[in-house]
C-alpha cells in the first residue's frame, strides 16, 4: 500500500512545491498561506453560510472540497491545503467540540486521567474516511501542479483544548495537569499520537501529498516540558508516518519555540519547520535554513496592512531565506479582515523576487 | 534631589537583593515572585474586598501598602514590590479604565491617531502622587532589609492594551495600528515614555530601590518591530532614569524576548533581565549570565504543583544561573490558584540551597 502511494507520487514533481524536499532552491519559490481558505473571502463565507455549524463544513466532503480550492482559484497557490480543524481529531475520540460564532472552539474539557481514560479510538476511523474524501475528491479537482497538503494538530496542542475546553493565552489548565499528573497526560500523548496517525494516514492513501503537523502552543512550555511534551510526541507521530509513508514530507510548525526549533528539526525528523512571525530572519538563516526546509514567515497583520512595507517585508524574507530550500508563507494564519486584494498582491510579489544571494 | 535619593539609598546595601547590582553572586540567591501580593493569599482577599474597585485598591495608600506588606509578613521575601497595576499609566492619561472580575481590565479602546492626541499628560501628576504616597509608607513599614521595587509597564504592552481596550492572545489591534500608522503609533510611545518617567521618578523620589519595567507581549512583534515598538521606547525610558537616578537599578522584563533577550539589554541599557519560563537555562546561561543580573524563572504553574519537581526544577534553575548575579523569581507572575503553603516551601528551598558551580 506504501508502495502503490509512493507510485501515485512520484510523477508529482511536476508539483513544484515538493522540488524543494528535494533540496532544490526554487526561485521564486513556491508560496502558500496558512489559513488560505476562510473568512476573508467572500465565497468562503457564501458556502460556511450554507454548511450549517462549523464542523458540519468540516464534515460535508463537497463543500470542505470546494472552499479549499477557492483560494487556488483566486490566487494560484502552489499548495492547496485540506481544509478541516485539528479539533476534529478530540472530535472523533468522543469528546464533544463545537464552535461558538466570534469566539472559537467549546469542548467538554477533560477534567482528570479518568476522563481521558474514557477516550476511545473504536469509532475514530468513520470520522477520518469522512475527511479522506474530501482528500480524494481535492486530489481529482486540483490542478496537476498544486500540491495537496495534509494535516493535523500536535498532540500537545490538541491536548490544551481538550484539557482546557477553549483556546487561552497561556495554556495554563493543560500545562497544570501535565505537572499534577503526568501519566495521565502521557496516556492522553499516546492516544493523540496514534490517532493523529490514523488520521494522517487516511489522508495519505486518499491523495495528500505532503502533511503539516500544526502546534500552535508549543511557545509556552519551559524546556523540560518542551522536550516531553512538543518534541517526543511528535517524534513518534513522525516516526510512525515515515514508517508508513517514507516518501511523504512532513512540516513542523511549533510555534513560539524560538530557541528550541534547530532542536526541534533534528529530534523530530521533520523535513521542513514552520517559523512564525516573531522569529528573527537571522536567527532562521543561521540555525534552519540549509540544514531543513524552511517555510515562513510574513506577519499577517502586515499582509492586512499591505503597501510598501509589505513589499519590502517580503523581499527581505525572500532575499534571507530564498536561497535554500524554501517555502514562502506567512508566520501564522491569514485574519479574517485580511483584504483579498492584498493577497493577490503578495503572491504577484512573491513570484517577481529573483534570488541574487 | 538625585543627591538626597543617593544619600538614602548608600546604606541600604544592607539590602541584599541591591548587592547583586554590585556584581555580586550571592548564595543563596535573593528571592521575590510576581504579583507576590495577589488574589493567592486570603490576607489579600479580605483587603481587598474592603476597597471597592480593583483600582480603588491601587489609589488607596493604606490599602495599597497594606497589601504589599502582606507577602513580606509571611515569608520575608527580599524584595517588597508596589501593589499598583501597569494600567495606571492610561488612567492618569484621561483613558477610562475599570477592571472586570474575572475577565481582567477593559479601557474604551483608543481608535486612531486622533484619539492618541487628545491625551494629556497634564493632570497624571496628581494620579502618581498617590502612588508615590504607597511607596513612602511602605519605606516606613518595611524591614531595613527588604528593597522596594517600583515599576511600570513598558510602552509596548501599555499601548496593546490602549488601543485593544482589553487584553489579547495576539495583540493584534496594536499590532495593526501600528503597521496601518506608525506616525501616531509613535506618537503613544513617546507620550507613554513621558508618562512613565513622571511616574517612576515618583517612586523613586518617593523610597523606591530598583525598578522594573514590565514588557507582557514583548513576544508578538517580528525583529523590526521589536527594535521600534521594544528596543527603542524602553532605551529612551532608561535613558532619562539613568540620567535623573543614576543609582537606582532597572530590571526589564520583556516576556517572549527569546532570542532577543540579550540584544535587548544591550541595547535598552537596562542593569537585568527578567527571564520568562520558556527561555532554557542553557541559553540564559549563554547568553545573558555574568552579562547582566540575571531574574527567573520558574514556572508558576510548578508552583501551584509543588512537590518533589518543583524542588528539583528550582534546584536546577539555582543551579545553573546562581553562580553569577542572581535574583530568583518565577517566570511569569503568581496564578489565584497557588497554596500559599507552595510559596513558603518554595522560599525554604531557595534559601536552602549552595552554590556549587
């Protein structure tokens, strides 16, 4: 089976995106943005209205495929990317998710080692084949150059949901119980990390081409806890998914881990890492850049203000950056009040840069 | 007046956190914690359900003073720090400013440039002098050995919450803001630097020892504007407390610096760093030890846990960074849910522990 996937992928370097996991630095290089497909475009908001709830847009394998290909339509992007939320992972373990409008994610929080004990994997997999569908469908509609980019959250990040019942500034119920009880916490790692297998697996067969594994919290943990938290789980998610699929790339993206990502790369086995907004240009030339794929890392804040600081932004990351292997991207999600003109601006600016480094 | 404060302040090397702005290492290390006077203690419950709203706390003298006593009373920490909130600053400035229980602080958000300049400095004296007025009780109550820290909130996380009315995970308003009109954007900073020498010239006047400045979302910004929004209002406001209190020592504490952090002493001029729970020891130990005195860090949410990991944790942290000038702190500030039992314990540890590096 890993065999006849790695058949299905390999004419795909005429997707030029993966020309740079193969340590190509491409010029311009390709660009996709986190969060293309969303609330700044119009006719996403047209099919979110005709969805129902958030998840159920998730859930509905033709609309989940149409407003992934929007952004593609628009814009050109050299990836598409499935779109779905890292919250339909608790989602199919049982617990019960939902999305309160203007305020983000709702879920029953796990309030011990108890209820994470209650979790089960048994009926996961009806949940996953709903996603991989919309995979399939993505792989049949999508130009033969796009990409198709696949992913899940971090077992830790997942976690601070499910432990804390919604999205908070410091993590601080998550972060609690994995110091009160760690085995318990462990327990609740394992079973994301052979869920998230199973989840990423599923897109695999159906047609991803690449995966990206988001962990948006992983700034806020001291180190030790860095280490058993963000790198071991996602060193064993990695592990698995390379087992399985050796030919399918991987990026990392934990966000906020500043000084920990060089470690990140080469504990995890990552083939690419994520660098967000705050990370110096320097620091990325110095410790990532021609060791791993580098994808980044405009603000997104910047792309809403556009303009000639924007211009200027760019060209500097691409000027840094460009000259190894190297995804342009923007350092966390597109904002909803993101002007779509300005995104057509960016990918016309991205693709004018030549590499002169 | 800057002589009559030296004269004052020269004995005081009886204060033993004061020494470490000598260059000296001391073993054990000094010891305060963030928002050592808060919501954990029932002391400060009671008080503060005597003085109305959050900031009638902040502008009642005995109140004030009262509960800054508190802390020192239960575990002789050797450093008293100003009960008073970042958010003073605004209010003294004509920004309406009220405190939401449980949600934190809500100011009518200031909108645009326009908003920006019709603040006034002009009536903010009044307001410091009743700060001022807490610091000198409190140089009459405390121990002759207990310094008195004086703070303020830097220009950057003062004006995230000036113009995003609330706090944030993103700080994306500001952020915006200033992207959209640096003119204005610079226009808050200079008065906010203004402001915040008026009111830290107060305190000193006033009894203070040392100074902290506190950067929260310091973390947000990518490296340009971290040197404009960060670097550059925090080196001005530096500048003029050096000039008019050469002696008196500053702490920055700009949380999420990361990889900044050791540009940012450098370049701000401060005398030491707060280090916040995610930067590893390893690379304060590299970076910024027996440069600057060094402040952290340990998680509060370790606090909260206790027990034999904690121990070890702060065993490790005095460790490494108390061979060099040491003041040992959290991370980050006190959580409501800390046992008080945790902070004596953990102050016994601290003073239990000898330099062995």
């Amino acid at each position: 089976m890993t065999h006849g996937t790695e058949l299905k992928r390999r004419p795909s370097r005429t997707r030029r995106l993966l020309s740079v996991f193969d340590g190509e630095a491409l010029s311009p290089p390709p660009v996709w943005l986190m969060r293309q497909a969303g609330r700044y475009l119009p006719e996403y908001r047209a099919t979110r209205s005709k969805a129902g709830g958030f998840l159920d847009l998730c859930y509905n394998p033709a609309l989940a495929a149409e407003v992934t290909l929007q952004p593609i339509r628009r814009y050109g992007f050299d990836a598409a990317i499935l779109f779905s939320d890292i919250l339909v992972v608790p989602d199919a373990l049982g617990q019960k998710v939902s999305f309160v409008e203007g305020e983000g994610p709702r879920l029953s929080p796990l309030a011990d080692g108890k209820a994470i004990a209650a979790l089960s994997l048994e009926g996961a997999n009806r949940t996953f084949s709903v996603i991989a569908e919309t995979v399939q469908r993505l792989r049949q509609d999508l130009p033969a150059e796009t990409a198709l980019i696949g992913f899940c959250g971090a077992p830790w990040t997942v976690a601070t949901y499910m432990i804390g019942g919604q999205g908070s500034s410091d993590q601080a119920t998550a972060r609690s119980m994995a110091y009160r009880d760690p085995q318990a916490f462990q327990a609740l790692m394992d079973l994301l990390v052979a869920a998230s297998v199973a989840y990423l697996d599923g897109q695999v067969r159906a047609g991803a081409d690449l995966l990206q594994i988001f962990d948006s919290w992983a700034g806020s943990l001291p180190e030790d806890e860095f280490d058993r938290w963000v790198i071991a789980p996602t060193r064993d998610l990695v592990a698995e998914m390379k087992r399985r699929h050796p030919g399918v790339p991987i990026i990392g993206f934990p966000r906020g881990a500043g000084e920990h990502a060089a470690r990140f790369v080469r504990e995890t086995g990552v083939d690419a890492v994520g660098c967000d907004t705050a990370m110096p240009l320097g620091q990325i030339r110095a410790t990532l850049s021609g060791r791993t794929v580098v994808q980044g890392n405009l603000d997104p804040l910047l792309l809403v203000a556009g303009g000639a600081r924007m211009k200027e932004r760019v060209r500097q990351i691409v000027g840094k950056l460009g000259v190894n292997p190297f995804i342009f991207n923007l350092g966390h999600g597109i904002v909803p009040q993101t002007p779509p003109a300005h995104v057509a601006e960016l990918v016309a600016i991205v693709r004018d840069t030549k590499q002169t480094g």
